[in-house]
C-alpha cells in the first residue's frame, strides 16, 4: 500500500470505549491491543475491509468508507419509496446471485417473494443489528438475509458472527411485537454447476481443482464433492465443453454481455468518445466500481465486469473484448495475501502468460494490463484506471471486427 493512501477504515480514539470487542472479532487479527493501556488500532496491512469491526462496535468509535449504517439506511429508504416493496433481501457478495437466482432461493425456502430491495454486500457480517431494528422501524416488514454457508464465508467467520445476531435480534423483535418471520436467514453458497451429458471425460477439471473437490470415476464422468466447492471457477476456466460453469457467471452469459457493452463502446467511439476501456474485477478487490458497473460507462467511458475470483479470469473473454470494441482491456485483482481463494493462484498466472504471449503476437498486448487492489485503499482503483486511460488515450482506436476475433480464438 503506498504512503498517499487514504485508509478506507480507522479508530477515531475519541469514542473509543477500550471495550475490545473489536479486537475479539476481527477474523484476521488486524486488530492490535495494548495490553496496559487498552487501546486498540487497526493493522491496514492484515485488515480485509470486511466491515466486522465496524458493525460491532458499541461506541461508533470506527469508521468506514463503504457501506456505513447512514448511506445503507439511505439507500433502503430510497429504493423503498421506488419500488413501494415492505421486503429487504440481504445478501453477500460471494453469493450475490442474479435477479432470477434470488427468487429461486426464496422459493426453495417458501417464500413467494417478487418485489424485494436488494441490498448487496461484501459480507452478511458487516450488518449492524441496529440497522436491522431502523429498517423494521422504516415501515420493512420482511428481511430475509442470504448469507454463505459457514464454512465458505469469504471473511471467515462473517457469517457465523452474523448468524447470531440476527437469532438475538430476533428474540428482541418477538418481545416488541413483531412476526417472528420478519426476520429470516437462508444459507446459500455459490458451487459450480456440471452438465455431464456434455462431459467427455477428460479429467482437467479433476487435475485443475485446487480443493480437490472434483473426483474421477474410472469408468464414469468425474463426480463433484459439493461439500468441498467454493465456487472459484477454476474449472469452468478449462474444460473443453462447457459441462461446468459457474452460476451467474456462465462463458456464455458473459461473452454476451461483452458483446453488448462492446456495441456500446462501438457507438461512444463513432461519437468521437475515445478510449472506452472494458475491466474485469474480482469481487473483492474493488467494492464502489462494482455496484453500479454500468454508470462507469458515461463516467469514464469504462465498463466493469465482474468475475468471482482471479482463477476465473477467462483470457478468451479478454481478447474478446478487445475484438468486440474496446480499445482496452485492464483485469483488477486481489493480492496473493489478500485473496479469499487463497488454493490454486499458480493457476491463473500460466493463464495470463499464456495469455499474454497470445496478445503479444496478435499485436495487442500494450492493450492490456493487470493490476492488484485493494480496497483497503480508497482510491487506488480510480489511480490505476487512470493510468491505463491516459495509455491507451496515446493509442489510435482500435478497430477490430469479430470475424477476426473467431480466427484468433
């Protein structure tokens, strides 16, 4: 982290009350502790920007840049008055399905729910219970929280510590009157999903897997270990036919939305709009960019796209990309020490050298470039976007046809 960062979350030790709950609950020990004085300060270097600390702190003595108590109450009573929907739907980042996907878990649980407030977030934890109690207060009826299974919690304990707050709360709730189904917790964690009529049995998913979680059947396809999946992507990235894929970020699905957001770009480009710039980010590497990914857009001309995790970075979609309009393509991802798949990083980096010698003899390598992020560091996304703008704003347009594309991919 370099010395101009502004720190995305800090200890105001005015408030502090030296109670050290924080320093109890931090599942990455980023919390320091002087034993003979009792104050407490925050490790940026260790800390996750999970929100854990933030929402258990008694005195509001610590403060954070995303996704405080005042701007999610906000946003909750501004969706509440578009949409006139009495349910907020909670939901973690690392599980954060598609629209479609939601509904499908609320009904596996029997809950007919339509009109709903999403409100995603990098982690079920970072919930204060008060804003749970202002949300009911508000005129909510419903929550209904979707948290990851515990032991695939991307913050480690988040969902267990969450879990447990809301049974309080709800015990508190009962006492004041309210249903005892206003507040409900679903645990949902987001696996690979195998098509094996399309398995040809190659075994790379078996070999590629970082959490040994695929088996090969020695006169069968391989069998998935669902207790065991996380979700990476590490195996959708390699096998030949598409017979697993992750859900909510299919090879299909996304290379329609490239090609989708590359009309746009096509049509910023024939506006004398130049460069437009296309950026896959990992989901915990940058937080603000990727909750309204589509105003970047008019912003900066910039796109960004989600992936779940650096191991699922597909090189084909970004030389896709490329070939669909943008003039440049950037991948933010996490840090070794700081991904939350921490098994099989060695696989994405042959992914990007093989890629990177690809772009090399198609002449297109100085068109792309990956950086790690941290959100940790308020502002290092915009630093580096910045950067790349102004080096493919020294470039001419590019201008590529798919035709081209299909020959080279």
């Amino acid at each position: 982290m370099s010395g101009t960062c502004a720190a995305a979350i800090n200890i105001d030790q005015d408030y502090c009350s030296r109670c050290s709950i924080c320093y109890s609950i931090c599942p990455y020990e980023a919390i320091t502790r002087d034993s003979e004085t009792g104050e407490v300060e925050i490790d940026l270097q260790k800390c996750q920007v999970c929100g854990i600390c933030y929402s258990a702190c008694p005195a509001l003595a610590i403060e954070i840049v995303y996704y405080d108590h005042e701007s999610l109450l906000k946003y909750v009573n501004s969706m509440q008055k578009k949409s006139k929907s009495d349910t907020l739907v909670l939901m973690c980042r690392g599980n954060s399905p598609t629209t479609c996907e939601i509904e499908e878990i609320l009904e596996d649980q029997n809950l007919s729910i339509t009109n709903y407030i999403p409100l995603r977030l990098p982690c079920s934890g970072r919930v204060p219970t008060e804003l749970i109690f202002q949300v009911l207060k508000s005129g909510i009826k419903n929550v209904v929280s979707i948290q990851c299974e515990d032991e695939f919690c991307r913050f480690k304990e988040g969902t267990k510590i969450n879990a447990r707050r809301l049974m309080l709360g709800r015990a508190v709730l009962e006492q004041l009157g309210f249903s005892k189904d206003a507040l409900k917790v679903i645990k949902y964690s987001r696996k690979a999903v195998y098509e094996t009529e399309k398995c040809v049995g190659c075994d790379k998913c078996v070999f590629i897997c970082p959490y040994d979680a695929i088996e090969a059947e020695e006169f069968a396809t391989p069998k998935i270990n669902y207790d065991l999946c996380v979700g990476c992507g590490a195996c959708a990235l390699v096998c030949p036919h598409l017979a697993i894929q992750i859900k909510g970020f299919e090879f299909e699905n996304v290379s329609k939305l490239i090609t989708s957001y590359g009309e746009s770009a096509r049509k910023l480009k024939a506006e004398g709009k130049f460069p437009v710039i296309l950026v896959f980010c990992c989901q915990w590497s940058e937080f603000s960019a990727l909750d309204d990914p589509e105003s970047l857009l008019f912003k900066k001309k910039t796109v960004a796209m989600e992936i779940p995790c650096f191991k699922a970075l597909d090189p084909v979609h970004i030389i896709e990309a490329l070939y669909s309009g943008f003039d440049g393509v950037m991948a933010v991802v996490c840090s070794e020490e700081d991904c939350k798949l921490q098994e099989g990083g060695e696989t994405a980096e042959r992914n990007m050298a093989v890629l990177k010698k690809t772009l090399e003899k198609m002449s297109l390598l100085e068109r792309f470039e990956l950086f790690t992020v941290s959100p940790r560091c308020v502002g290092e996304f915009n630093q580096k976007l910045d950067e790349f703008f102004k080096k493919i704003a020294s470039m001419p347009p590019l201008k590529l046809t798919a035709t081209e594309a299909k020959l080279h991919v």
